[in-house]
C-alpha cells in the first residue's frame, strides 16, 4: 500500500557503478541534510563503508528471516549479493518530518516509487563508456570480466531510468563536477518542494 501521508521527503538516488552516485550522496546527506537509510546487505564489508550509508551485514540465511518478516522496504540482488532497506528506521525518520536519503539500484528504485509515489528519485549518469570504464579500473575492486558486466548493465539501467519516468532528475557527474552535479539536484528538489507547498 503506497505510504503518502508521511511528513518527512524520502530521497533516492540510482546510477551505474562507476558513475560517482556514492560521492553524491554522502555530499547531499550533508548538504540537505538528510539521513541516509540503513540496508542490510550480504557482501563483505569494504574500507570505503565507514563513510556515508549504513550497512548490517548479514549472512544469507538472516537476510532471507529479514525478508519472510517484511522488515524491508525493497531489497534487491545485485552482482551476487543481496541488499535492503530496513523498513522501520525509514518510517521512523519520516514520521519525524527528516528526509531519507536512499541509495539504491533501479530494481529497488522500482519498489520505493510504487510505496512513496511522492518520494524524489535521482539517477546518476556515468560520463561517456571510455571514462566510465578507466573510473571502473580505476577502482581496482573488479576483474576485467566483472567490469564489463558491469559496462553492459550501466546501458540497461540508462534506458530504464529514461524511460520509466520515476526519477525526477537525470544528471551527469563528470569528472571534478561533483558541485555542478549537486547544485543541479538541489535546485530540482528545491523547485519540486515549492510546487508541493
């Protein structure tokens, strides 16, 4: 059942891998600010998780509990991993009038817009393949096979987000263009919130 009535603004952001959607956020978490949302995942934990979003890693068998108790607000399996939002401490934020900062894949962008049909989506568009691809390498967390997989899924979240009209903004976040990327979401959500006013 779609959850409209809360006081708060719930915010999600979507993009490839590769595309800078982490940096983003953790800028708007502070800029807005809002809080990010807590997500259970079953990877491995990473050096860079000690900033911005929150994670509880689980194992597969605590998620799957989570899940038959309908402790998330979406969830997702993404490379191999699952990943999903706990439901209560984003009601929780909400129904205190805060905004919550989600950063989600597009199959979980899916599940949020159809409970909050108000809520603001954010896709993060990489820059163009060859870029994307020295970011991806860059990183040095993947083989060159995951890589390409990961190239190949980015065009198919592309075209989703163009065209499944659930995200409010698409916008670029180029190299050294972090503040130009972030002033155009804020001046988005800016216009979005004087519309509903």
């Amino acid at each position: 059942m779609p959850a409209t009535n809360s006081p708060g603004l719930l915010i999600f952001v979507s993009g490839p891998s590769g595309s800078g959607k982490s940096s983003v956020c953790r800028q708007l978490a502070i800029d807005l600010p809002a809080q990010f949302a807590v997500s259970s995942t079953t990877r491995q934990g990473k050096p860079q998780d000690a900033q911005g979003k929150k994670y509880l890693f689980v194992t597969e068998v605590e998620f799957r509990r989570q899940l038959e108790a309908g402790d998330f607000l979406e969830y997702a399996n993404v490379f191999g991993h699952w990943y999903g939002t706990l439901r209560r401490p984003v009601e929780e934020t909400l129904a205190a009038g805060k905004k919550v900062l989600l950063e989600i894949d597009v199959q979980g962008a899916q599940q949020v817009h159809q409970l909050f049909p108000t809520a603001f989506g954010v896709f993060i568009l990489p820059p163009e393949e060859p870029e994307l691809l020295q970011r991806l390498r860059r990183r040095g967390r993947d083989d060159e096979a995951t890589i390409q997989r990961r190239l190949g899924e980015a065009a198919r979240e592309i075209e989703f987000a163009r065209t499944s009209g659930i995200y409010d903004v698409l916008v670029a976040n180029r190299d050294g263009a972090l503040d130009e990327t972030l002033r155009t979401i804020k001046e988005t959500l800016a216009r979005r919130l004087g519309e509903r006013s």
